[in-house]
C-alpha cells in the first residue's frame, strides 16, 4: 500500500550486496520490494535460511531501523497508570501553610480558659458555702453576707480570710468579738446568729481557694470596690501597695511578702490591716 522510497530500496539493496545475501537488482526490486524493505525480519528468514545462518546476529541489528519499541519498564507504566494531583489542589496546597499559621493562633489564645480568680471564687462558693449562705449571699442557716453587710463586718480582706480559715470555733469560745469592733449596727460575736457555728474550712480548702471564695463574697455581695491597680493582668488580686496575696506555692502572703497566717491558721501580723493601715486593704470607717 504505502509507497517505499527509493532511497530506502536502494540502501537496502545496497546492504544485501554488501553482505553477499543473494540477489541484487533484479531479485529483490523485481518481486516484493514492499515487505524486503519494510520488515527485514521477514527477509532473513526467507533467504538467511540458506546463506547466512551464522550472521544472523549482525544482519538484525545492522538492518532493523523499525525495531520494535522497546518495552515500557514496569515503574514508567505505574507512574503512566497512577492517578494524577488534579488541579485543584494546588491552591489548597499553596495555602496550607497559611492555614498552619492561623491554626497555630488560635492555640494561643487558648490559655484564656483557665478560670480567673474571680471565676473560680464564684464556683467554690456554690459547692462549698451556698447551702447555708445561698446563692445571693441572703443568708439562711448562715449569716447574711449581701447588700454590703460582710464588708461592714470586714472592711479588710485580711480578716476575712482569717474568720473563714478558722471559723467561728477557731476564732473563740462564743461571744468572741470578730471583725470591726464599731461595725455599723453593732459587732459580731462567735456564735451569736443562732448559734449555729461557721465551720472551719483550714484544711478544707488550699489557701488559693480561700482566696478565690472570700473575693467572691466580697465583690458580689459586698460590692467591695477594688482599686483597678489592685487587679494583675491575670486577674488576681493584689495588696494596695501592688504585691502578690499569695507565693509561688500558693500560699497567701502579706503586703511584705511574710505568710499571712501562723501555723494555727491566725494572722501573723493583725496590726498591718487595723483601719487606717497604709499597706492593708481597704481600710472602712
Ligand atoms: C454549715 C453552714 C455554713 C457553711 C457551709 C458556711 N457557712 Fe459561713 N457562716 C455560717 C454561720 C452559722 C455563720 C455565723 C457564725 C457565727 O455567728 O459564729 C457564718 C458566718 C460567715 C461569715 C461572717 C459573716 C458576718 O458578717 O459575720 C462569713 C464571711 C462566712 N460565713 C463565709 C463563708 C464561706 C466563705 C463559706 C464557704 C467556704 C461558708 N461561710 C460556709 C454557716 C456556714
């Protein structure tokens, strides 16, 4: 069908010449030039037979320029059949590490879940002291500590968490005046509402606890105003003269950094927070 150039009859004429194959012009061009020229393979096997049985391997490779494509190796054929990345993905891919650095962000900001002081104040007052003080501090087999009133029987912090510490047992036998000696309304005495007693929670809670609770007292019920320096940027309280209440181990400390309490639970140094003290908290009347 096709047509074979001349030049190629005429080299592969040229060739069998050479190589002393039978025929020259007129055998070869005469009868099938076709299939002589375009599969040599089928031409040794017709003439090389008789003549050239032990060349055959310099006939095939010097006369082969059709020779079979060599195989695909296995590996190229896995790539060939593999499933190509589609396009799309390589935006998402030039984005991903932008994502990574959002994402990495948003896990810093994490740390604000731990609850504040105040926070954590709110939750242990309704597990620990709720059920006889109530929710809104109204009292009840507890003294009432809102509208203002355990502030008027504290007017520092300081000897608030020692009555809580110790309760009304730990502070004296009953009649044991506590708090401000001229609180509005007459002083409080152990044991004098009901006689029921406040129990005492050394040991019942960590003296970080004590803390947290008695802020929660102060600042919901007895709507204490807090001097914003008085706040670290945490959230914790701190003395008026802007020392941590409480040391690394969560212990709490006075205003020179000395334990607030004796190993009875007491304050070590009362005077410090008497009305009018410079370092004690909110000095009343
Ligand atoms: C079992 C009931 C009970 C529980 C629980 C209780 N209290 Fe009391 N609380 C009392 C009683 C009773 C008084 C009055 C004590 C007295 O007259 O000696 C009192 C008094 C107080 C006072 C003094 C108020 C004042 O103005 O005189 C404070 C402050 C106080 N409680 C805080 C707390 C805190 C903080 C907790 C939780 C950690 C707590 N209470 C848990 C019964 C309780």
């Amino acid at each position: 069908m096709t047509e074979v150039p001349d030049h190629l009859l005429k080299r592969s004429r040229d060739r069998r010449a050479a190589l002393g194959l039978g025929g020259g012009e007129e055998g070869d061009g005469g009868g099938t030039p076709t299939t002589s020229a375009a599969s040599p393979a089928a031409d040794p096997s017709t003439s090389v037979e008789t003549t050239a049985a032990a060349r055959p391997a310099a006939v095939i490779p010097a006369e082969s320029p059709a020779a079979p494509p060599k195989p695909v190796p296995p590996y190229v054929q896995a790539s060939l059949r593999r499933k190509k990345i589609p396009l799309w993905v390589m935006p998402v891919l030039a984005f991903l590490p932008l994502w990574a650095i959002v994402y990495v962000n948003t896990l810093s900001k994490a740390p604000s879940t731990t609850p504040t002081q105040a926070e954590a104040g709110t939750a242990l007052f309704a597990a620990k002291c709720q059920s006889c003080h109530q929710a809104d501090g109204s009292g009840g087999a507890g003294r009432p500590l809102y509208q203002g009133s355990v502030v008027k029987t504290f007017p520092t912090i300081a000897e608030q968490l020692e009555f809580v510490w110790l309760g009304s047992n730990g502070t004296g036998p009953a009649g044991t005046a506590y708090g401000d000696p001229n609180r509005e309304g007459g002083v409080h005495k152990a044991l004098s509402y009901n006689g029921n007693a406040m129990p005492t929670f050394k040991g019942a809670l960590t003296q970080t606890e004590l803390l947290e609770v008695v802020r929660h007292e102060r600042e919901a019920f007895g709507a204490e105003k807090i001097d914003p320096k008085q706040i670290a940027p945490d959230g914790s309280l701190l003395w008026p003269n802007g020392k941590p209440m409480l040391n690394a181990a969560g212990e709490l400390i006075d205003p020179d950094g000395k334990p607030l309490f004796t190993t009875e639970g007491k304050l070590a140094n009362p005077a410090q927070f008497t009305s009018g003290a410079t370092t004690g908290q909110a000095a009343g009347s």
